[in-house]
C-alpha cells in the first residue's frame, strides 16, 4: 500500500491541491504505522517461541517516538501532555513500544470528550528495584 501511494504522490504532487497533498501524507504516514504495529504484533506473538531481545531502552526516547506516531489522531483535539522524567531501562523494545503505543492510544480515545485532556506519562520510583509506571488523564489512571 504505501509503495502505490508513495507513485501516486510522486506522479500527482504537483498537479492536486495542497489539501490533497496532505491526504497522500496521511496514507503515507498510515501505512508505515501499520508496517511497524504489524511488526510489533508479528515480534509478539513469537514471544512464546522465541527468547524476548533484552536492550537498553531510553523510555523517553520511546516516548517521544510514540507520540510522533499517533499525532494523527491528535490533530484538532486541547491535550496537554505531561510527559516526566523518564528512565532508561532493558528490556524488549518493541514490547515495551508495542504497550506504550497501546496505553497513549486508549487516553487519547478515552479522553476525546474533554474539552482540554490532561495525558501525564512518567514513573514514580516505587523501591529500589522497582519502578511503577502510570500514564493517566485528569487524575484517572489507565494501570
């Protein structure tokens, strides 16, 4: 799908409107959010056959990367977001992705009836060895 779409913005960029160049931008962007959420679910469900890929994860990168990924479902919506310090950790990083993609989502849909939705992202160090991670809107938290 996104090689089709990639030909077709290349062959009509400069003969359609600037809103349609944005529609082609949108199934571009789509597309590879599909590809990647397909590769994730792909490296899930081998979880069960496969030993998980223990790698330092930088949380706050992964965040920022998450959030660029469902922007599109943000546009024309009041969120503040909140986003705390973050630490890095090992872990399986397309798991760990693969949850946050996840649990962002669920705050945006749940909190598409406010008008301004409060999504907070961050950890508490709960004991030395463990950290406690909550991602929450206006005081309701999702874990």
């Amino acid at each position: 799908m996104s090689g089709f779409a990639e030909l077709l913005q290349k062959k009509v960029s400069s003969v359609v409107d600037e809103k349609s160049n944005r529609y082609i931008t949108m199934i571009l962007d789509s597309a590879k959010r599909m590809g990647n959420l397909i590769d994730d679910l792909l490296a899930f469900s081998r979880i069960g056959r496969a030993e998980t890929q223990k790698t330092l994860v930088n949380l706050t990168q992964l965040v920022r990367e998450v959030l660029a990924e469902v922007r599109q479902d943000t546009e024309g919506r009041n969120i503040s977001w909140k986003i705390g310090v973050l630490p890095s950790l090992y872990g399986d990083r397309s798991m760990l992705r693969l949850a946050l993609i996840n649990l962002v989502s669920n705050a945006i849909k749940f909190t598409h009836t406010r008008p301004l939705a409060e999504i907070e992202i961050g950890c508490v160090e709960a004991a030395p060895t463990t950290l406690s991670y909550s991602l929450g809107t206006m005081g309701w938290d999702l874990i």
